[in-house]
C-alpha cells in the first residue's frame, strides 16, 4: 500500500464590479434517448486575410456535443435499485449489488437510487467496459477516509445524477491509500467516461487532492455544485465539457483542468453555459489542448492565469468578470469572437506565447507559456530592472515632435508597415513567432493590466468588437504589444499606459488609428475624449490608472479629417493624412527592448 498526504491552502478575495448581461444553455431530453456523441476531428488550418488563423479550426479538435442522456436528469424511481446508507453499513434491494460492510459494490449496468449517510465508506462500480450505469444521489451523504467516496473501477460510462430538490455531500479525508493498480486521488473518481446531470445540490469537500475526476471524458449538464479541493475541483484527461449549472469552486490548485501527455489533440475544455464562481491560486481554468468557451457567466479569482490553453483559447460567448489573476486570457493562438470580458491582471491581459511544453530549449521555466513570473517592478522601472531615462520620466514627447529623417521607427503605428516608439530608450522588437497571435472580431473587453495589456509574441489583429485597455504604468510594458504586424480592420479601440514601450497599429491596416504620447502624465480618473471638427463626441474613456499614452481607432475616423483629443489637462488638434497618425517618437539608433517585454 502507498500512502499519500497533502492539506488544503486558502486564497484570498479581491471584488471587481462590474454590471453585464449573461447568456446560458441548458437542455432537458427524454431518458429514452441513447447515447450518440460526435467528436470532429481536426483539418488542416487555413489562413485568413489578416494572417492568422481561422478560430473554427482550432475549435474543430474540440468535442462540442452531449448526448440525449447526458442532459437527461430523470430516472425510473419504480424501476431502480434502492440503496439506502446508514452510518456504517447499507441496505439494498435488487440485482447488481453486492455489500461488505461499507462498501458498495456495483457490478452491471442499471439505475441505482441512493439515500441516506456513510461515516466512512465508497461506493465502487465495477462493471463490464459495455455498460451504462446511473447513480442517482437523493439526499446522499458519504464520506471516505482513505479512497474516493464514488470509485469507478470499470464501466462504459457511468452518470452521477442529482435528483431534483435533494442535497448531497461527498467528502474525504488528508490520506489516500491505494487498493489497486490506480491511483485513486479524487472524492469522485472515474477511470472511464463520467456524466454528473440532474438538478439538485452536491457538495465535494477533498481534503486530499481533487475533487470530481475522469481518467477520460468529464461532462457536467446541471445541478448546483460545490467543490473544494485542495488541488483540482474538475479534471478530466481527455477533455471537461460542461452545459449547464451552477458551480462554486475553491482550490488551492487549479479549479477546472484537462491534461493529456498522450495525445495533443485531447486535453481540451468546453463550456457551453453555466454560472461559475471561481477561486484558485493557481489557473482558474487549464488545457493542455485547447479552450472554447461558447456561454457561461464567470466570476474568477486566479492566483495565476484566469483561462489558459496551451494550444487555443477561443472566446465565443459569455460573460467573463476576472477580479484577479497574474495574467487573464493566455494561450498560443487566443480569439475572441463575442461575449463580455473584463480582467483585472497583475501582468498582462492577453498573452498569446509558445506553450511552455515546446520551448525551443525544452525547458519548463514554471508559469505559463514559456515564461517565468518575473517580480513585478517598480513605478518608474523597466522590467529586468533598467531604470527609465531621464528624458522618460517626464512622459512623452508633444504632437508636433515628428520623426525627421534618419530617425528609428518601431513597427505599429508608423508608415511603411512599422512604427514608433513612444519616448523611450531602446527600439526595435524581439523575435516573431508567426505561429502565436491575438485575434479580436466581436464582443466587449475591458482590460486592466499591470503589464502588458494585449501582449502577442507573434501577431495582433482587430476587427470587430469593443476594445478598452487601461494599460500598465511602468514603462517596461505597453497597453498594446506584438512582435509581429499589428492590423485593424475594423471595431472600437481604446488602449492607454504608459508611454515607453508604447504601440500603435500597423499602416497596413485598412482602419484609421492614433498612436498619441502625451507631454505629461495625466492621473487616474482624467477622461479621455475625442471629438470631430464639428464638436460632436466620437469617443469617452475613463481610464483606472495614470496614463501617459493613448492608441485609438474607431470606423468613424476618416483620413483627410481633423478631431480633437482632450486627455485630461492636454488637447491636441489631430488631422488623419494617413491610415495611422502617431507623434511618438525616439531619437539616434535601433537599439533593441529590455528583456522580458514579451514574455
């Protein structure tokens, strides 16, 4: 036998408000239904005009469906086997069930009702690989010290139902000991395809590792459901897909996981819907494949990335409130397509990075993609602690400082595919992964980042949706950051920050934008407007923090028109000659960024 321990940490709470619309989906089908999932398989990417891949090819990998029975939390009360728990023994009426004192065994497929309390004891289903098995909990509590409290050994897919208008309580105790050749390590564990369904209440306390567990696929369609776990809440290997229900979710780990080794086209989450109220201190939601998110109301606080995918992160839909996080949405490729994000982040907003497992070195550097968790510097520091210039320090240079012949562009913002740098020491970019990119085309976002706020190491392209950064204060970083081409086509943008690493977008894009440095620091709270010749606002902004710099572009800007900029205690008269106008600017050579500005 083989012992393991480990105790449960607790995080701390940090509230962001912010009101905004939800939109779930549920389903309810006939018990009668049979089973009949679908997985797509993926097809070979194709690109779109603005370089980047189209999102629906990543989506492809991503088992999307859930069978008639998988929505269907009812049963056939008359027709089920009844067990009844008490204490430390059970009862039991029916065929496929064995008892040895306070352990249930469940042998062949059928529905089986469960009620009443276990102090100490499981309940193991080890059936033939064929059949189906339904657990329904009515008002269920069991508890198991040593092993899980549902230990499914063997079975084609079993369904955790929650009957309607009842409470059940799974829990555990610190210490583990393995019966078997598994590793048992959840307070429900699952070596094959796991349902939980219905509409009542179940609680998971795991006091060793984690909570709810599939060695295949997880999938969850209703019910209100409470973990707390000391490592993961939800984890499945093949993929976690969830339709509905409402989830409150505390760990010290990671709260939903999906991890394959074997086979990266697995690892995979989907969420079509739900209410989530997340808490972790580490990602709030992980694959190691790829993330779609279609629906879903979500309140996080992450210790490290809110949503991360190693591969994709695909936002369709939803409402997604971050309140904390080291970085918000992270990921390889990362699209969003629609819904309502806001995301409060200690570094960046929006990292689009090579995946840690396929550095070039090989070598995992312990966060994210390939990055290290550098320490956060101080105002007026870069990142890897170079202090800003003194010319710097004062923000930057004024609308009429254009750059004269001989000066350096930096790419965004500028002609000829490359632009400015806004004011501070070094230019020039760091290596481009054309693989990586960030790819805006609907929906609401709201970023609040204490690095950078949209940060690609490989492309950045806008066109659609609504778009408000209020960038990072250290000159280290910049409200918008890429290595590669940075195109708008269409959409509203509004980035702010500082001024230093500052960027704009690209001239090859078809929709006008602004790049403009301001000559002083403006503090928080100072409005941002911009107004046409004709004093008509086109745009307001409040950022959240001191700016020294501001990107916009808007489908109302036109070329060959003038417009007022008010930002705080600065204006300036703006006339768009070309598809990007910026004032920022450096002097003498190329140079090169500070370390770690693209992380």
């Amino acid at each position: 036998m083989v012992k393991r321990k480990l105790f449960r940490g607790k995080a701390a709470a940090l509230v962001l408000i912010m009101a905004l619309a939800s939109a779930t989906i549920s389903g309810c089908k006939s018990q009668t239904s049979t089973e009949n999932t679908v997985v797509t398989q993926s097809t070979q990417a194709d690109s779109g005009s603005d370089g980047t891949t189209d999102s629906s090819t990543a989506e492809a990998t991503v088992d999307k469906d859930f069978t008639d029975r998988d929505k269907d939390g009812s049963y056939d009360e008359s027709s089920a086997v009844k067990i009844n728990l008490n204490s430390d023994k059970a009862e039991a009426e029916g065929a496929g069930v064995s008892i040895s004192g306070s352990t249930v065994t469940l042998s062949k497929e059928g529905t089986y009702l469960v009620s009443g309390t276990l102090d100490n004891g499981q309940i193991i289903v080890d059936a033939a690989d064929t059949d189906k098995v339904q657990i329904v909990l009515a008002n269920a509590g069991i508890n198991c010290e040593t092993s899980a409290a549902i230990y499914v050994k063997s079975a084609d897919k079993v369904f955790v139902t929650l009957a309607d208008g009842t409470t059940n309580k799974l829990s555990g105790g610190t210490e583990y000991i393995d019966t078997d050749d598994n590793t048992v390590d959840g307070v429900i564990f699952s070596k094959d395809d796991l349902t939980v369904n219905g509409s009542g209440s179940l609680e998971v306390n795991a006091s060793y590792k984690h909570g709810i567990v599939s060695k295949d696929t997880l999938a969850v369609t209703g019910g209100n459901i409470s973990v707390n776990a000391v490592s993961q809440c939800l984890a499945g290997k093949d993929e976690v897909k969830i339709l509905d229900g409402t989830f409150l979710l505390t760990t010290s780990g990671k709260a939903v996981k999906s991890s394959n080794e074997d086979d990266t086209s697995l690892g995979n989450i989907y969420v079509a819907g739900g209410t989530f109220t997340v808490n972790s201190k580490d990602d709030s939601f992980h694959a190691s494949g790829t993330m779609v998110i279609d629906g879903g109301t979500f309140t996080v606080e992450s210790g490290d990335d809110a949503f991360h995918a190693d591969q994709d992160v695909v936002i369709n839909n939803g409402t997604i409130t971050v309140t904390s996080c080291y970085e918000g949405l992270e990921g390889y490729r990362v699209t969003v397509n629609g819904g309502e994000i806001s995301i409060q982040a200690s570094d960046d907003g929006i990292n689009a990075a090579q995946p840690k497992s396929s550095s070039a070195e090989g070598q995992d550097t312990g966060q994210g993609n390939g990055k290290e968790k550098p320490e956060m510097p101080r105002e007026g520091q870069r990142k890897g602690n170079s202090p800003r210039s003194e010319e710097n320090q004062s923000g930057a240079q004024s609308e009429e400082n254009l750059p004269q012949e001989g000066q350096q562009r930096r790419r965004g913002g500028g002609p000829g595919g490359k632009g400015v740098m806004g004011g501070g020491q070094m230019g020039g970019s760091m290596e481009n992964d054309t693989n990586a990119y960030i790819k805006i085309t609907g929906g609401t976002l709201y970023v609040d980042a204490g690095g950078d706020g949209l940060d690609s190491n490989g492309s950045l392209s806008v066109s659609g949706g609504m778009v408000y950064v209020t960038g990072p204060v250290s000159d280290g970083d910049g409200a918008i950051d890429y290595n590669g081409e940075g195109i708008i086509t269409g959409g509203t943008v509004i980035a702010v920050g500082s001024s230093g690493m500052a960027q704009g977008f690209d001239d090859s894009s078809t929709q006008c934008s602004v790049l403009h440095n301001l000559t002083a620091q403006q503090e928080a709270g100072a409005v941002i407007t911009l107004k046409d010749k004709e004093g008509n606002e086109l745009m307001s902004f409040t950022p959240e923090k001191k700016y020294s710099s501001v990107v916009i572009s808007s489908p109302k800007l036109q070329t060959g028109s003038t417009y007022t900029l008010t930002a705080g205690s600065e204006q300036a008269q703006l006339t768009l000659e070309s598809i990007v106008t910026s004032n920022a600017v450096r002097e003498g050579g190329r140079g090169s960024m500070p370390p770690g500005n693209n992380r």
